[in-house]
C-alpha cells in the first residue's frame, strides 16, 4: 500500500511539473530583441520570420 501511495505520488508531481511547463509557456511573452529587418549575406546572421514587436 505504502509503495503505491509512493507511485501515485511522484505520479502526480511529475504531472504537475508539466502542467507548471505548459502554463509557463502558453503565457510568457519575450521581450523585444533587435533583430535584422533586411536580407544579409553574412554567414551566422538571422532574421525574425516575423517580428512581434
């Protein structure tokens, strides 16, 4: 009885860990990074798809 009580406690906080991970990431917002608006031939430069800000 003890070992199940022990499995569907970590049970449990493993589902909580993740539910914690979820609702972090559906409602957290980055903020604005400067990031380029044009096309650039230097290798290892990147531009936002679409900028959020």
């Amino acid at each position: 009885m003890i070992v199940l009580g022990l499995v569907g406690a970590l049970i449990a906080l493993f589902a909580l860990a993740n539910l914690h991970l979820v609702y972090v990431a559906v409602h957290s917002q980055p903020a604005c990074v400067d990031h380029l608006k044009s096309k650039s031939e230097t290798a290892g430069t990147y531009r936002a798809a679409k900028s959020a800000c």
